[in-house]
C-alpha cells in the first residue's frame, strides 16, 4: 500500500512538492471502469469540465508496478483556472486539478492531491485560500460518492 500512495503521489503532483502535500483517498467496491464513467459524471454535476483524461498503465510498468487499470482524470472550471494563473503563474503544475483511478485486487482506489496543501504558498491571497478550500471540499465529496458506489448488477 504505502509503495501505490508514493506512485499515486508521483502521478497525481506531476512535478516536484513546494508546499506540503496531503492525499486524499478513497477505496471503492466496484469496477474501475464504472467507477471512471461515474466520476467523469460527477466531475460535471459539481459544475466542473473534464479537460483530459490519461493512461498511466504502460508508464507505471516501467517501474514494475502492474495494474489492469490506471487513469488520471484532470479537470476543472475553465475561468477560474485561467483567473488563478495569471494570478499565480507558479500554480501552472498544480492545475487542472487531478483524480487518480487506479484498480486494486477487487477495489477501486481514487486518490487526489489535497488542494488547501498549496495554500501555505500564498499567504496573502485570501481569495486564493478560499477557492482551495471549496476545490478541496468539492473533491472529498465527490471521493466520498464514489467510495459509496455499488457494484453494477
């Protein structure tokens, strides 16, 4: 486990920490594959665009870590991205924000980087501090939906 959470980290970053970093995760009974679809659903739902979504399957088997299912989700709300950044242009790494969907054994393990951890960063950016508290509870309830699917009959 501990070895998944410092891959899941790896991935879900992309680059080096400047601030310290939390994870939040969740494991969920059903199928990856269904639990992707919904979350893509759920993404929408909370008002945000799904930007992209990538394999990490063939990456992650460079470092001999095999997993029949590994996406990363990136996504967010358009303006406020852009708003940010030409605020913050050093936030570039951290945006979209970013969900990892990873199949374990039977389980379905979603982790994201905990947004209020960048907060540390812009002291004086009270309107900034805001926002990564709202991303923050926006990505823990749509975690915690997805711990409480069910697998598909």
């Amino acid at each position: 486990m501990k070895k998944l959470v410092a891959i899941l980290l790896m991935v879900v970053a992309g680059v080096g920490f400047a601030a310290e970093q939390t994870l939040v995760m969740v494991r969920s009974p059903a199928r990856a594959g269904h639990v992707m679809d919904v979350l893509k659903e759920t993404i929408l739902e909370y008002g945000y665009k799904v930007a992209h979504t990538q394999r990490c399957d063939g990456g992650m088997a460079e470092f001999h870590y095999k997993s029949d299912f590994y996406r990363v989700v990136f996504f967010g709300k358009v303006e406020e991205v852009r708003e940010v950044l030409k605020r913050h242009p050093e936030m570039s790494p951290y945006l979209p924000l970013k969900i990892a969907v990873v199949a374990e054994d039977q389980d379905t393990v979603l982790a994201a980087v905990d947004p209020r951890a960048l907060g540390p960063m812009f002291p004086d950016d009270p309107e900034l501090q805001v926002l990564l508290a709202r991303w923050y509870n926006d990505i823990n309830a749509m975690l915690e939906e997805m711990r409480e699917l069910k697998k598909p009959k």
